[in-house]
C-alpha cells in the first residue's frame, strides 16, 4: 500500500476517489473538473490517497482554515472501500496527515468531525490520540 498527496489529478483519478467520496456521502454533488483544479491549486487543501496496484482503497481530505486568533487544520472525508477495511489503510492515512501536519511545523491541534454511527472509524482516531470535543457546532443549509 502507498500513501501519497496528489497534486495533480487525472480523470481516472477523479472518477476513483467520486466513488469513494459519494459511498462517505450519497447526497455530494460530483465534484466537477473545475473544482479539482481548484482543489489542487490550493496549498490549504491536500488530499491524501492509499493505493494499491493502482487502485485507490481510501482517501483523506486535510485543510488548513486560517483564522485571526490561530491556524485549525481540519482532517475531513475519511473513507477506506469496504472491501478493504480491517488492513490499517485508515490508520495510515490519518498518520500520514498528522506527519504532515507535524512537519509544517504545526503544533496546535488538529481536528475532525465524525458521525457517532461510524463505530470503528471513532475508535481509531481515539487510538491515534483524538479526543472528543464538545463544540456545540451549529451548522445552517443553504
């Protein structure tokens, strides 16, 4: 298995992390080109894969979020295929964010919201040193 920021994006590429995107969430729109070329271009914006043979078995959207009191990177859109689950593809990638957050030589905290459904997804971050965080996170749709 590799791990790797993608900084550019082919089309095969696009359609393979679509898929896995839209099983994470059914309701996102398919991201357009456009938008990936945008994503790519935005140094606040990685987006780390897991592959094997060529094939992408999980992915990790992390953001940097730029506010006046301090910089919040937020680790979002975690999904590992479910054939492939139960093999630390997760574990891997959500190392891999931290390293690299560690390496910019951020030392604040990192943050992620996850659903209280998704069981074992929460009880990897616990194991990787997350904590749960009452925010009283309020949201609006638009």
């Amino acid at each position: 298995m590799d791990i790797r920021i993608l900084k550019h994006i082919d089309e095969k590429m696009m359609e393979q992390v679509g898929l896995l995107l839209r099983k994470l969430d059914p309701s996102a729109p398919e991201t357009t080109p456009e938008r990936w070329e945008r994503l790519m271009a935005d140094d606040s914006f990685s987006l780390f894969v897991a592959e094997e043979d060529g094939k992408v078995t999980g992915m990790l959207t992390l953001t940097c979020c730029a506010t006046l009191s301090r910089d919040k990177y937020w680790i979002e859109d975690v999904i590992v295929d479910e054939s492939q689950r139960g093999k630390g593809i997760g574990r891997a990638l959500v190392k891999a964010a931290v390293s690299h957050v560690r390496e910019k030589g951020f030392k604040d905290t990192i943050y992620l919201t996850s659903n209280p459904s998704r069981v074992s997804a929460r009880a990897l971050y616990r194991s990787e040193g997350f904590e749960g965080y009452d925010t009283g996170v309020f949201r609006m749709k638009l």
